[in-house]
C-alpha cells in the first residue's frame, strides 16, 4: 500500500473552502474551546467550531504506527469535511526536525534531497465523512508533505486553523473556520448545493444516486466526474445495479470498484471508498 496520501475530494470540489486545516495542542488532543461565535438568533442558528473535540494520537495503522485524527462533532449541525492544520513551531530546532522526521525518512528510505523538500511541511489532518452532530469519527489520515504521518510529529507542532464544511440547511453546504490562536470562528458567506448533478447529454445516461450530498468533479462532452457521500457498501453495489438497468453492461466488479460499458461505446468506472463511505463515478464517452 502506498504512503503517499490520496488527495481528498469535497473540499477541492467546493471551492467555497480555504486550504487550512484544524490543529491539536500540547499533547494533540483536546477542544477547539474558546468563545466562538455561539450566537443565536431567532431565525437562524449558527455552528460553533468550538464544539467539535478531536484528538490526534499516534496510531497503528496498515502495520504502521502513524498520527491519526478522531473527532466528535457536537455542533448541532451535520458536518461533511473537516481539516485539520497544524504549523510547525517557531522555535523547532533542527535537531527536534530530524528526530520528528526519522521514522518517516527510515519507511521510504528518504535521501538528503527529498528530506530537505518536506522538512518544513506542516501536519495535515483531513476528513471527507458525513458525520451527524453526536457522532464520533475515529482514525482519520493524517499527512507531512504529502506523505502519511509516519512518527510523531507532534513535539515540533502547534494548532493553526480548522476549516468546516456542514449542511447550512437541508440542502446547502456552508463553511466556516475556526482560528486556533484567536479561538474564534468565521462563517464563511457563501453556500453551495448539496446536490451538484448536471444536465449534460452524459450525465443523462447514468442513473442519479440517491444522497444528501453529490459533488459533480467535471463534466464536459467528453468526460464527467461525480463524488458522492454518504453511501453505504450495499447502496454501492445497488446503483451498479441500477446502471446495468440503464443499458450499462457490466465487465467486471468487486467490493469497491465496478467497471462497466454503456450502449454508445460510452466507458463507466465506479470506485468506493469505505472509509469515506464515498463513491466515485467517472464516465468517459466513446472516443
């Protein structure tokens, strides 16, 4: 299994949000605490970012032990992606660097060159869940550089920013960041739709999924590209079958992924994720 990190989808669909990402303290757990906004009006409740605990601990993962995010999302709201972003302190010495980096450098057996391209990298935390307020998410990647967070790089750390993405109403998608030195919350402006699935001759010939939240990727004449969230394993294999009633005659398939050739030559290729409890949907037109 490759330890590069997979590039997280609903954040870079939704463009509404920044590239920050939450951190830990001290001991890299606790709460995002402090007075944010808990203001309340009678018309409209806002989210509290103060009220998601999280802890990122080292963990074994993949028969490698690795920093790990887990949190609790106590908003209120239903959260659909957290980002977690530490940076790394101002007075790390180079000595502390290299002992964070170690285990790191001693799993890709990194050389001098590419150590010197990460070693100043921040710790990344990210999650793309569909997380109900009440609920716990456990063991979410955590990444220095790009690369997954082998070692503890805790010690040369400090908590930066969290950035949120949560249904603003039933059918919205809001953000709002959370400043980890100022404790406080911004509520970003601007929403998006929940449901992103367009009216392009390709996409008409896929069945639409049945979710809270579709996020269309690209769609152009020759190719579209979907990710949808919150889905399950059997509603997975349920829209492939949907898709083989819709003309897709199916070549091959397993547990997570599900490959199949529409009736105008047209190329279907379906992907889950069970960690994300996501599906991947990607057609190609013939060429």
């Amino acid at each position: 299994m490759s330890m590069k990190t997979v590039t997280r989808g609903i954040v870079a669909c939704l463009t509404i949000a920044s590239t920050a990402m939450l951190g830990g303290c001290g001991s890299g757990s606790g709460n995002a605490g402090g007075d944010s906004a808990k203001s309340t009006t009678a018309a409209v409740k806002k989210i509290d970012l103060s009220k998601i605990k999280y802890s990122v601990e080292s963990t074994p993962i993949d028969g490698m032990r690795q920093l790990a995010m887990s949190y609790t999302n106590d908003t209120g709201f239903t959260v659909v992606s957290v980002e977690l972003a530490y940076r790394q302190k101002s007075d790390a010495t180079e000595e502390q660097r290299t002992a964070a980096f170690a285990e790191l450098r001693r799993n890709l057996d990194m050389d001098d060159e590419g150590y010197a391209l990460v070693k100043d990298q921040p710790l990344k935390c990210t999650s793309d869940l569909l997380l109900e307020s009440g609920k716990t998410a456990e063991n979410r990647g955590c990444s220095v550089g790009g690369w997954k967070a082998i070692g503890d790089f805790l010690p040369i750390m400090e908590p930066d920013v969290m950035t949120v993405l949560y249904f603003k109403s039933a059918d919205k998608i809001g953000h709002a960041t959370y400043d980890m030195v100022n404790k406080k919350t911004t509520i970003g402006s601007e929403v998006k739709d929940a449901v992103n699935w367009k009216d392009d001759a390709l996409t008409k010939t896929l069945p639409k999924p049945k979710s809270r939240l579709i996020l269309n990727k690209y769609a152009n004449a020759d190719d579209v590209s979907y990710g949808v969230y919150g889905i399950s394993q059997d509603q997975f294999k349920q829209y492939i079958e949907s898709c083989r009633e819709k003309g897709f005659t199916e070549e091959s398939s397993d547990d997570t992924s599900a490959y199949l050739n529409g009736e105008s030559g047209s190329r279907l290729s379906l992907t889950y994720n069970a960690d994300e409890q996501s599906m991947g949907i990607q057609l190609a037109a013939k060429q």
